[in-house]
C-alpha cells in the first residue's frame, strides 16, 4: 500500500498516541489531534518512551526514532483533519460522543475520507448511522500497548463498503499489524470474552474471595497469561472497562454482563488504573 494515503487520529490518550506511533513508524504522515495542549505534551512524552524502548532493543534506529516523531504534527484543531484521508477516532467509548464528532468529520473532510472508530465495543452500524456516509465508517480496533500488540479487529458496519474494508485492512496490515475482519455485533469478538473476565475478577475482589494481588498471581501462575485481570484492567483503564461492560450489559440486554458495583465505586472515586496513578495497583509517576 502506498504510504502516501494521510492519516488522522483524534484523541491522544492511552491508544490515540500508539496508534499515531505506528502509523508514523510505518513512514505515513499523521495528524494527532485532541483537545488541549497538555494532552498533546502527555502523548510526546509516552511515544518518546516508547522509542526509546525499542532503540535500546536495537528494534530500530536514533534516526527512525527522531523521523517517526517528526511525521506526527499535533493539533488542537479538528479542522486540521480536512486534508486526511483516513480519519481513526480514538476518544472515550460513549455513542454519543463519537456520533458528535463523526457529524463534524462530515462537515470538514473531503467526501472520499475515511472514518475508522477505535471503539471497544460500541456497535459500529449505530456509530456508522450518525454520518451522511455511513459506507465510509469502519471499526479499527487496536489493543494496548499499541506498538506491541499485534492484532487489529476490523470490525463492518451493516453498511460499510467493501472497498472501505479492503483499504482498512491493508493499511494495518502496512503498519505490520495482523487484520481480523469480523461483522458487527457488540464488543466484537476479543472484549466480548476479555472484558467479562475483567469484571468477573472485580467481582471475585468485592466479595472478597481473594485479594486483587492473590487474583493475578493466580491467573498468571495458572493460565500463562503475561498479566492478571486486574493488573490488565489497570493498563486498559477501568473506566473503559466499565464503559464496555455497559455497552455489552445494555447491548445484549442480558444480566450476565452486569457491571461489578465495585468497578463502578473505582470509576466514581477516579480510581482508573495506570493513567490516573490507582487501581488495583498503585502507580507513582515517572
Ligand atoms: N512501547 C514499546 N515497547 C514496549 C511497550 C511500549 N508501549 N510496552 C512494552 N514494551 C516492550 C518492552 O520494551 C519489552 O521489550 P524487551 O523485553 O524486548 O526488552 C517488552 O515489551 C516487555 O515489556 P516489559 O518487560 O516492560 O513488560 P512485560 O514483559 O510485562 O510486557 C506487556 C508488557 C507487553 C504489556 C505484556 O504484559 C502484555 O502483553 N500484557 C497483556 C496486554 C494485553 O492483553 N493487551 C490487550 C488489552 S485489551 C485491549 O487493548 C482492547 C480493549 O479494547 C480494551
Ligand atoms: P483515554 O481516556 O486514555 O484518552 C482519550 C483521549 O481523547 C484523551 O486524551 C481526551 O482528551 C481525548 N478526547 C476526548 N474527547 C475528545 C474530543 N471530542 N476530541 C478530541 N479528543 C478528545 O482513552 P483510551 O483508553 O485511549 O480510549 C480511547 C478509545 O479507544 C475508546 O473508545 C476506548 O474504548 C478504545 N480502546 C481503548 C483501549 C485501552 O486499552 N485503553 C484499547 C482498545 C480500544
């Protein structure tokens, strides 16, 4: 695929920041556009730790660092997006927030633009009705850290094109990104399966059958996985847990998905895992 195709990420938070690395990594250039400064200076610094990672691992070199970082221009202008030709939406996991943005992105791209959400679990044939171009708005859905996972689900709305899903899908695999198409149902395929595990290990916690630390040694210890449910909720962030698990509980109008009430109790007191410095863990910055 051509590198020439230019890309837009709005939301620099946890996965907007990764997702601009990889593609900027990948020699396209990229716009990364959120809401305030700060937020902009928080994403430089995580990508700049992220390089400096793989320099030490002799993954790539000072100079394929400094050219990454310099393919991403930030912006606090949405307006800036009017040039990009594929627009990937990283912002919080709320319908209607992303339906809001998806209508400005009609307003201010060119009609050929394509948006990518990188939602958890939202049903992308709702998102994809809120745009006059409903053929053009596809599911990307990246997995965190980003410039270490390798799977991407690529997720159809009812209305997607096939053309739109064939351009999605060789531009991950272009990133180096292993593509999954799946049709559209709530929270896909992964988070359908990660996210109740997730909650179920909250529950295990509130009921106090162990303590959270018990929960992921035993996980690790007993499933090989590289982290426990709620080291794993930290990295994700519990409010995104909480807001997939609603969308799951809401979505399939079943019971089995109910939110633990002690997620909800960590979301309400700002307990959100690593990115606000307390979860299950604590994470003292630096
Ligand atoms: N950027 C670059 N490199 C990174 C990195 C980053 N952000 N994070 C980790 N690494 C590299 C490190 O440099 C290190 O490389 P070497 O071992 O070659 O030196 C390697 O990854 C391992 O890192 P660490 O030793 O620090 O830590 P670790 O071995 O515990 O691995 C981890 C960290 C990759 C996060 C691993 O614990 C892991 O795979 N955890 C599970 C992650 C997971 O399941 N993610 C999916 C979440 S669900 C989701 O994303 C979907 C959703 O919608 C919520
Ligand atoms: P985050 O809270 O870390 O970051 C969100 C960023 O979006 C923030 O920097 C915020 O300032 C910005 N933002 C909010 N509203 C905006 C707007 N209107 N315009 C521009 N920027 C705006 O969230 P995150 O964890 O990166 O999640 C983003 C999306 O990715 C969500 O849909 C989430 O479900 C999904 N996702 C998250 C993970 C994960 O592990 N955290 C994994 C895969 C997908």
């Amino acid at each position: 695929m051509t590198t020439s195709l230019t890309i837009g990420v709005i939301g620099a938070g946890t996965m907007g920041n990764g997702i601009a690395q990889v593609c900027a990594a990948a020699r396209y250039s990229v716009i990364l556009q959120d809401l305030s400064q700060p937020a902009l200076d928080r994403a430089r610094q995580t990508m700049e730790a992220s390089l400096a990672r793989q320099l030490k691992k002799g993954t790539l070199t000072e100079s394929q660092a400094a050219e990454t970082l310099d393919r991403i221009q930030p912006t606090t202008e949405l307006q800036a997006m009017a040039d990009r030709d594929i627009v990937i939406e990283a912002i919080v996991e709320k319908l209607e927030v992303k339906a809001g943005i998806l209508r400005k992105l009609d307003e201010i791209c060119r009609a050929e633009a394509i948006f990518a959400s990188n939602t958890s679990s939202i049903s992308l044939t709702q998102l994809a009705a809120a745009s006059r171009q409903p053929e053009r708005v596809i599911g990307m859905h990246f997995f965190n850290p980003v410039p270490m996972m390798q799977l991407v689900e690529i997720i159809r709305a009812l209305q997607t094109s096939d053309a739109v899903a064939e351009t999605v899908t060789e531009l991950t695999r272009a990133i180096g990104k292993k593509p999954y198409v799946s049709n559209d149902s709530y929270g896909f395929v992964v988070n359908r399966l990660l996210a109740p595990q997730i909650n179920e290990a909250i529950n295990c916690v509130y009921e106090g059958v162990a303590t959270a630390e018990h929960i992921d040694e035993m996980m690790k210890l007993g499933t090989n996985n590289p982290m426990g449910p709620l080291a794993l909720g930290d990295l994700i962030g519990l409010d995104v847990v909480l807001n997939i698990m609603e969308t799951l509980y809401r979505g399939f109008d079943d019971p089995k998905y109910r939110p633990s009430p002690l997620l909800k109790q960590m979301v309400h007191a700002g307990y959100l895992g690593r990115k606000s410095g307390r979860g299950f863990a604590a994470y003292p910055p630096g």
